[in-house]
C-alpha cells in the first residue's frame, strides 16, 4: 500500500446510511465459467483523489465509475446486497458505492477502524465484511468482522502468530484465509493463515522462503495460491507440495500491488511503477507463460484491489 505512516486519533464512530440502502439481502451468487464480467480496480492515485476505474477484462477498454474526492481507495468486495465496499486507508473508513450508478457514502468508520491501518477487504457467507486492520507503529494487528452500515465490529482473531496483516479471502467453502507475516527465527516471514471463522484460531497455512510480507492473494480452482510478494513479484504456490513458484521477474522501480483469480482460473495483476507506461493492469497469458497489458496503460497512477462484477450491474457505456 502506498500511503503514509503516522499515528492518527481515532475518529467518533459512526456507521452513515448510505444514498444506496445497504440490504442484507443476498444478490444471485453465480461463478459461471461462461461468466460475462467486468474487472472493477481501485487506484488511490487517480484523478482527485482516488477513483474505481471499470476495465474490459479482454479488451482492455477502461472507464471510470467513480470518482472519490477526498476517498483514498485500497481494496474492494462485492457485498450479498451487490454494492461495492472499499477500504479507505487515508480516513480510516469502508465506503460504499453503488456498481450500476457510482453513488458512495461512508458505511463504517471508527472502533476498532483507524487511519492508515486497512488494507484488504472480504464478504463471508453471511454477507459481514471482513478487514485486516495492519500495524502502525505499536497498535493492534487484528481481523475485524463489521456489519455494514452498522456500528456492530466484533474482533475476530488477534494476537497470536500475527506479526502484520494485509489482505483476506473467503473461500467457495466459507473458509476464512488471511495474508500478512508472522515472527519467524526473528524475522518476519511472508505467512497465509487460515482463521477459524467461528473462534478466530489461527493456522498457518503457508510460510514463504525468503519474502517478508504476502500483500495480497487469490486462490484459483485447485487451491493454489497466487500472491504478491514483498510487492515486488507474483508466486504461485502450489496446493500439495507448498513450493512457491515466481511468475514475475523482479524489475526495478516496478511493485505488484494487487491480484485476482477469476472463475475460470484468468489472473489479473495491477502494477505501479514509477515509469508511466509500467503502471495499469496486467493479464497472465496461460499458452505463452507471460503477463499481457490490459488497455491504456497510462490511465491508471497506481492502481491497487481488483475484483470482477457482472457486467449487467455496473453502469455507464461499457
């Protein structure tokens, strides 16, 4: 993530009602192969101040959805109700917007949610939002349950093996993954856990080699794992053996800092440089076992989370 450390006080907590009513209702939750989706990806860096630019996962063609004014945007997930929830790392807050018409408010900000401390964000099965909370200097590294556009957040696991945390996933089966590092011979180690969804308990479920931190991750369809690396490489690690296998050559000045599987096993990269025409979205091109630009790449300033929406839900042209 590319925003400042510093210790901020914690803001009154308060869940807005957002323009869009955030229903627990759950959408139709179809993964089809034959899926006709769009590639939703935040960049914190665009326009004003932020902004949720829509790509055409083949064609690369892009849009902006919306535009964040003072919203610094990290992750996103789509909810059981179809709205979008984003983490705001800036303002220490998860926003809300409406995929068909791009209206946001704020959804949840104070407790245990502070400035510079969120980072991924995931739904579980009964449509709760799940958010790392990282460290900052010497506060808490824990996993939050919030309710959204409520001020109920329940901690869910904290403490323990957790050195930092960043993103978390929730698996077909309900399976709660979250990546980070922990302590290990006096170091921290790039660590996946899994969480025990119902007591919080911990499992380590891979440790890396040589990296320090996993940012973000995705499984695909046989459960291995694709991941960003110390933001400086994609591995794919294998479901049996464990072996973590790069996918990216290190390149200077370029960060990886975002990743999706999508259902039928496509891999999408958002990468940030400080070269202009290495920022934007990448493809893995299975048959040449390479990574292929997705569109313009100079739209894009430093993009981040990335998920994909069906394409009947996501307004504008495209």
């Amino acid at each position: 993530m590319k925003y400042l450390i510093a210790l901020m006080a914690l803001v009154v907590l308060s869940a807005l009602v957002c323009s869009c009513s955030e229903s627990t209702d759950p959408m139709p939750d179809p993964e089809p192969e034959d899926r006709d989706y769009v590639l939703l990806v935040v960049d914190p860096d665009a326009g004003s101040n932020g902004e949720v630019i829509v790509v055409d996962p083949v064609t690369g063609e892009q849009e902006v959805l919306v535009s964040g004014g003072y919203h610094w945007y990290g992750d996103l997930a789509e909810g059981r109700n179809g709205l979008i929830y984003c983490t705001d790392p800036v303002n220490g807050e998860i926003d809300v917007f409406d995929p068909s018409n791009g209206e946001f408010s704020v959804s949840v900000s104070g407790g245990h949610i502070r400035p510079f401390g969120l980072c991924g964000i995931a739904v579980d099965d009964a449509g709760a939002l799940l958010v790392p909370v990282h460290r900052v200097q010497n506060t808490a590294v824990q996993l939050l349950r919030v309710i959204p556009g409520n001020v109920d957040q329940e901690v869910l696991s904290a403490g323990g093996q957790f050195y930092d945390l960043y993103d978390v996933k929730v698996s077909g089966a309900g399976a709660v993954y979250v990546s980070g590092s922990s302590i290990q011979n006096r170091r921290p180690t790039a660590t996946i856990f899994q969480i025990d969804p119902e007591t919080g308990a911990q499992t380590v479920k891979h440790l890396s080699a040589s990296g320090y931190e996993y940012r973000q991750f995705d499984f695909d369809r046989s459960g291995n794992i694709w991941a960003v690396e110390d933001q400086v490489r994609v591995v794919k690690i294998d479901a049996t053996t464990g072996s973590s296998t790069p996918m990216t050559v290190d390149l200077d000045s370029v960060f990886y800092t975002g990743i999706f599987v999508g259902a039928a096993d496509e891999v999408f990269v958002s990468r940030f440089s400080t070269h202009t025409l290495d920022r934007g979205i990448q493809r893995f091109d299975r048959d040449a076992g390479t990574w292929v630009w997705l569109g313009q790449r100079d739209n894009f300033m430093g993009p981040e989370g990335i998920i994909a929406v069906d394409r009947s839900r996501v307004g504008g042209s495209m």
